[in-house]
C-alpha cells in the first residue's frame, strides 16, 4: 500500500467543487493507495518531469509516485478544460 500526500494547492482549487464530484474524485486517489497504475491513467511528460494523471468524469487528477519510496502525490485535481496538459 501506498501512502498519499495532497499538495496545499489542491485543496485550495478544490473548495468550490461540488460535493459529489469531491466525493468521486477522493474515492479514486484512494483506490491509487492500491494501484497507483490503474487501467486509463496516463503518463505525462512535461521537460522533464514525469507524472500521472486519471480522468473522474470532467476532472483531471495529476500525481506523480514513488514506488521505492510507496509514496503517491497528488499535484493537481482540475476540470478539463483547465488541464495543464492540453
């Protein structure tokens, strides 16, 4: 099992969202604890940082893992259409 940190930023961009996507969106960070890969998780390359992301209906969730470490980040939680990788 992994453990989960959220960055600060995060829980800030996620105040105003609804509480049934929060509640979607915290069911699949936690099922990362067990599967960091998941089936449709995509790798994304940005210079050269590499990291994750899941997609929870019009939500994009980055992290980035440690498999030596057993640590899972969670770096960003954005809709669509504010996604950093478009």
């Amino acid at each position: 099992m992994f453990k989960l940190e959220v960055k600060s930023s995060v829980k800030k961009d996620t105040k105003n969202f609804p509480k049934e996507d929060l509640q979607r969106i915290a069911n699949d960070i936690r099922s990362l604890k067990f599967d960091p890969l998941p089936s449709g998780a995509k790798k994304i390359k940005k210079g050269k940082e590499i990291y994750y992301r899941i997609r929870q209906g019009n939500f994009r969730i980055g992290y980035r893992f440690n498999a030596t470490k057993r640590l899972i980040e969670i770096i960003y939680i954005k809709r669509r259409k504010e996604s950093t990788y478009k």
